[in-house]
C-alpha cells in the first residue's frame, strides 16, 4: 500500500464518520484532509495523522474521542495491522509487512514520475535567477543562484506548476559603459580606469572585438566605445550563456532590460500606477507613493532630467510579467539586496497584487571556498573574483552543483575543496552517487545469478533494514512537495544523503543474490524491486538537483 492509497482509504473512514451528523462536511472533505507523515520513532508505527485533530470541530467531539470513534473503520483497511491514538488526537498506524512493502513495486512501476505531485498545479511561475550583468564571468554567489535556481525550477515543476526559467539580461546603465571603457582602455594598452573591470578576461574579450571588427582603427571617441561597447556585451554574455550551459542551467527568456526603456514599457507602467492614484509629481520628479504599502520613503521613478531611475525597469518589468500571464514571480538576489525587498513588496502591492504571493523574493547569501583549511579569494581569469569555472575546474559539475544545492541559502556557505575531492563517505555527493552506482552493481549480480522481478513477495520483507528503507522511499514525494511550497531545494539534497545511508545499511544486512549453492528464492526477487527501487528514487532526487546518477563509480 502507497501513501496515496493509504490516504485514499482514510478519507473514506472519516467521510463515514462526519457524514453521520453533517453530510455538507463530510461532502466537503478531500484527500488533501488527510495529511500522512512518517513518525520519528519507528516504534510509533509506519505512519501518522491528525485528521481526527482537524475534523473533530466539524462533529462536535473532542479530538481523542474522535479519533478513538475512528480506529475500527481504519483497522477494517486492508494491509493495515495496527491503529494506536497517541497525545490530543493523533492516529499512528501501523501497516503489515506485504501492504508496506507494496510501496517498492509502486516506486518501480512510476519509475521517474514519482516523487512528482500536483501540489503547485495551476500555477504559473516566472523563476528569475542568476541576472548576472554581462560585464565579466559569473562569480560565485551567481554560482549558487544557477545551481539553486535551476534545481528550484525543477522541483516547482515536479510539483506540477509550469515554470518559465528567465534571465534578465541587464544590457543598460553605468556598469555597461564601465565595462565598454575598460574594453578601450584595453584596446589602446592602457590601465583599466580607476571605476572599471580587470582581470585577463577584460583584454581577452577586447582581442575577440579586435578580430570581429576591421574598422576599429577609424573610430575615435564615442563611435569607439560604442563599438567596444556592444560587441563587448554580446561576446561576453555569449560566454556566460556557454559557462551556464556547460553548467546544466538552461532559460526559456532572455529578458534585455534595454526593451523596457526602447518600447515605453516604462511609461506604461508608470501610466497604469497613475491610473491606479499611486503617482505624484513634486520637484519636477515624477514619484511612487511606495510609503502607502510599507516603504520607508517614496520613490522617484523618473528623475527631474527625464532620465529614468533604477526602480523604473522594476516596475515595467513586474508588470511585464503579469501581462505574460505569470501568476507567481519568483526573483532571486544576492545578499547584497535585502534593502531592496520592501520597495519590490511596495511595487507589488501598488499594481494591486498581494505581496509574498504574487512576487517572492529570495535572497542568497555569501559563497566562500576554502582550500587547505584557507580562503580562495583569486581567479586566474577574472582577478579579484571567484568564478563560477575556477568551482567547476576545482570539483567537477556534479560536486560543484550538490555542494551549492545541499545547504540553506539563509546561510552563508563555505565549500570545502578538499572535501568534495575526495571518494570518500565524508563527501556527500559521492556518498548518494554511490549509493546509486551500488543499486545498479547489485542488480548486475542479480542477474548473473538469475535474480529478477518475476515475482514480488512483499510479506517476506521483515527485516528492519527493509522497513526502515521502506519508510524513507515513502518520504520522497512529500519531500519533494514540501520543497517545492516552501522553495528550498536543500531539503531534497538532505533526505538523498538520509536515504543513502538507510540504503547503505540494508545492503550491509540484506542479501540479493544467493550464495554458495543457496538457491532463488521469492525473498532474492522482493529484495530485487527494493534495491530498484531506491535506486530509482536517488536517481529521481539527483536530476532534480541537476546531479548525474552513474551507474559504476
């Protein structure tokens, strides 16, 4: 019996029961009521509810005694074996060994498709990440956010929302032309300017310029840098769409800031805010009364010059968005922003949207490596900044990508680069991949011993290996779920390495294959569809981070 099965049968049983004094109630009860989870202690059963807890207001009884009216209709379940009501009202149940072990044909039979859910469906997400300017590699908090970013949409698409991934390509502004000077400066073989970019990678793309153009020579002043200007941009965004390709981050948008100021996008949203009585005039400025909805200070939008101020490609952004249909708009910013949340909330709240539901922002904290026990704070390429290629040099993709994923990005991260060389259990990434590279070693001596999935014997899984490894295969679609409602794809990297050990410990325990002149038995083949079976979900939980799962390490 799966999860779902067992909350389908649930459901039934409370329907029953609240039908008997208000049929509207019971009408109104879905299988969503029923929230299932694993107990802590494995002594309290294979599983916990407290639908009696939330259903017992709707009957007039308290809690406890509901649930204690609810134990016969659940212990007439087939394949369950034991109901227990422990504390105010919780239901811990307790299921036989073949309906518990019927959990490992389903994990094979749904194959890649489960752990997939329908908690997001309906929903349409706008997930913006990475939005590294195009004026020199991607450094290593854009590091985190790809490989976050990137494993947050997969997730949200798992839960079943149609996720766009978008890049916004900030193609206008100071640092573009900062970054068009040093180019020159380059060119001309002059010192970087005191407010421009070094680094190797500066001259490099001012060679590549050298080559696309012959007429550089007849250029002078402004013609010059505009030249250096826009081929500069386009080589150097072209490299980071390769290093974030090469990375396994792809985006459905590329978004150049530019369009907002050249198609009035702009103006429109600052006409559709005037219409909605939020802009004023005073100075000469035009402003955003952004005080009515939390901030701190009101916001010039467009300056007394008629220049347009940073916020302004924020609000025709925003709302160009929501006029592309995205009910959800996700951005993710460095730690760097976090003054910058309330007045997006404010923005948010001034189109008449609902702020933390309409617009999330999350914000990522600092990345720092470590080697030897010291801090690696130079690049080869770009000078004084960590990039995202120096990571992927140092450890490869695979550690680079569950190093960036595995923890909060509420903390500050320090990756350990002698740590994720090692092939080690110490290193966690090599430790889930193992285990998945292990599923597949006994499958191939399964099946040279002629093991294999003709039969299915749940009952004789009664080690308590098999039952721990069981209840964690369980775990996966709500994990999964959860990270996805609560954006934090770290959880999926952490119950992989819980996994991985349940696994690992059952494999120390538990035979597959016979030995000796040991002959075949129904055991070795329901041991088979575990052993798939949690290979199939850590190789589930690995693409979901953007992981490789190889089959031999």
């Amino acid at each position: 019996m799966n999860p779902d099965q067992l909350a389908a049968a649930l459901l039934a049983v409370v329907v029953s029961a609240v039908e008997r004094r208000d049929a509207a109630a019971a009408a109104a009860l879905t299988v969503g009521d029923i929230a299932l989870e694993r107990p802590r202690n494995r002594d309290h059963g294979d599983w916990a509810t407290s639908v009696a807890l939330k259903t017992a207001k709707t009957v007039g009884m308290p809690p406890r005694q509901f649930a204690d009216e609810l134990v016969p209709g659940i212990l007439a379940i087939a394949g369950v074996a034991a109901v227990d009501v422990a504390g105010p009202g919780f239901l811990n149940i307790t299921l036989d060994a073949a309906a518990a072990s019927e959990l490992a044909r389903t994990v094979v039979e749904r194959g890649d498709a489960y752990g997939h859910n329908e908690t997001l469906l309906g929903q349409t997400i706008n997930l913006e990440f990475v939005s590294a300017n195009p004026t020199g590699p991607i450094h290593l908090g854009g590091t985190r956010w790809a490989a976050v970013g990137d494993s947050l949409a997969r997730i949200l698409s798992a839960g079943g929302a149609q996720v766009t991934r978008e890049y916004y390509f900030n193609d206008h502004g100071a640092q573009i032309d900062r970054f068009a000077r040093s180019l020159v400066a380059a060119y001309r073989g002059q010192p970087a300017p005191e407010d421009g970019y070094g680094g190797a990678y500066i001259s490099d793309i001012a060679e590549r310029v050298v080559a696309r153009r012959n007429d550089l020579g007849s250029l002078d002043g402004d013609e010059l840098q505009e030249a250096f200007r826009a081929e500069g941009v386009d080589l150097m965004f072209g490299d980071i769409k390769q290093t974030l390709a090469d990375f396994g981050v792809h985006f459905d948008v590329y978004f150049h800031e530019n369009t907002l100021h050249e198609t009035g996008a702009v103006q429109r949203a600052v006409e559709r805010l005037r219409e909605l009585g939020h802009i004023f005039e005073e100075d000469g400025a035009v402003w955003l009364r952004t005080t009515a909805f939390g901030d701190d200070k009101d916001r010039v939008v467009i300056k007394s010059n008629g220049e347009a101020a940073y916020i302004s490609g924020d609000l025709a952004y925003y709302l160009n968005k929501r006029e592309r249909g995205f009910d959800r708009c996700i951005i993710m910013l460095g730690a760097d922003h976090h003054g910058y949340v309330q007045r997006l909330m404010a923005m948010c709240s001034a189109f008449g949207d609902t702020p933390y539901e309409n617009l999330q922002v999350l914000i990522g904290q600092m990345v720092n490596l470590v080697k030897a026990g010291k801090p690696v704070r130079m690049s080869k390429r770009a000078g004084t900044v960590v990039t995202l290629e120096d990571l992927v040099e140092a450890v490869g993709t695979d550690a680079a990508r569950y190093a960036l994923v595995r923890s909060s990005i509420d903390s500050n991260l320090d990756i350990d680069l002698d740590l994720l060389e090692r092939r080690t259990n110490d290193n966690p990434v090599f430790y889930v991949q193992y285990a998945h590279a292990r599923t597949h070693q006994v499958a191939r001596n399964a099946a040279a011993a002629g093991v294999d999935r003709s039969v299915f014997a749940g009952e004789l899984l009664t080690d308590e290996t098999e039952s721990v490894l069981l209840g964690a295969l369980a775990e996966f679609p709500r994990i999964v779920a959860q990270a996805a409602t609560l954006r934090e794809p770290h959880r999926v990297a952490r119950y992989l390495e819980e996994l991985a050990a349940s696994y690992h410990r059952w494999y120390d325990t538990c035979r597959v294959a016979p030995q000796g002149d040991e002959p075949v038995s129904p055991l070795h083949a329901t041991r088979l569809w575990l052993n798939d079976a949690t290979g199939q979900v850590l190789r589930n939980g690995l693409t979901l981070l953007g992981v490789s799962a190889p089959e031999r390490m």
